[in-house]
DNA sequence: ATTTTATGTCACATATATATGTCATTAACA
DNA sequence: TGTTAATGACATATATATGTGACATAAAAT
C-alpha cells in the first residue's frame, strides 16, 4: 500500500487532476492507488513533489494499522 | 543522480553482489548507478532494504555539491 | 605472465509500465 | 429527472525496464 490516495485527497485533487499535473493518464494514477502495479521512480518523485511530500512518506513501509 | 554506487562500496559489495541480493541482472544495477534509466518502485525498495537505509536517502534530490 | 574479478557497454528478447479508448456505476448537481 | 464528474475496470497498443549473452578493459590476485 501507499499513501497516494490520502495525499491527492487532502490537496482536494481528482485522480484525473492529478494525473495532469504529474503527466500521466488518469488510469496510471488509479492502478497506482489500487496497487494494481509498480510506478517508475521518477513518477513517485514527480508524484511527492506535486503532493507536496516526499518518498518515504508516500512509499515507504506504510503502516496500514495506523 | 542517487547515492546507489556510494551505499553499495560501503556496504563492501559488487554490483553483481548487489544484483543477486535483490533479484535483477548485474546490468541493471550498472544502469541504474550511471543513471541510464528509471527502475521501478519496487526495485528501489530491494535496494534501499538491502543497502540498509530508505527511498529518501537513495533517491531523494541527492545534493551533488556535498 | 596469467587468471580472476569488477565494471561498462552492446544487441536482442521479454515482461510490464503506461497510453488510449471505452463502458459501468455512483454521487453531486442542475 | 437528466447531466456531469469521479472512479473502477477492461482491451489493445506502445514504450521502456529488465534479462541474457557476449565482449572489452582495467585492476587485483595467483
């Protein structure tokens, strides 16, 4: 799991919004969200950035219990 | 640029050393280290595991002035 | 000298991330 | 109502990450 979800929500941002600003297509942004697959590193850096975040806190061992 | 060449001598390993401890070809560690392309989420996790840091410290606007 | 080891690189093959178009469903809203 | 926006999902196409095998060079070890 990742935090992407969390993070597009708190900014107010649709998953197709989203996916203009970091330039991909909206399907990318919904499997990434879903787990579906496995992102490049330069879209979760382009993704933190537009977040307003970092990679650790989207990506690293997110804590599902919490 | 990222800190994969630097966390791996530290660590004392070779890239091949380092390809067979997370699964992917010695090829794909030297690609990565010169910055040759763009390797995916999950592979960036193996390394930061395996080089005993995290995705920030590997990947995250690695300062080169420092 | 000669044999390993480490690294960079190339060519080709394969797996998969990502794009594009589409449809269904739900919720918000006119 | 109907219409639009948001999301999940599917099928197909393309770009690219990654695998595999090979070769060259340099350094280290024997």
């Amino acid at each position: 799991m990742n935090r992407v979800r969390e993070y597009r929500k708190n900014r107010g941002l649709s998953q197709f919004a989203l996916a203009e600003k970091v330039g991909v297509a909206r399907q990318t942004i919904n499997l990434i969200e879903n787990d579906k697959y496995n992102p490049s590193l330069k879209l979760c850096i382009s993704l933190a950035e537009e977040l307003g975040t970092d990679l650790n806190t989207l990506f690293w061992k997110v804590d599902e219990t919490q």
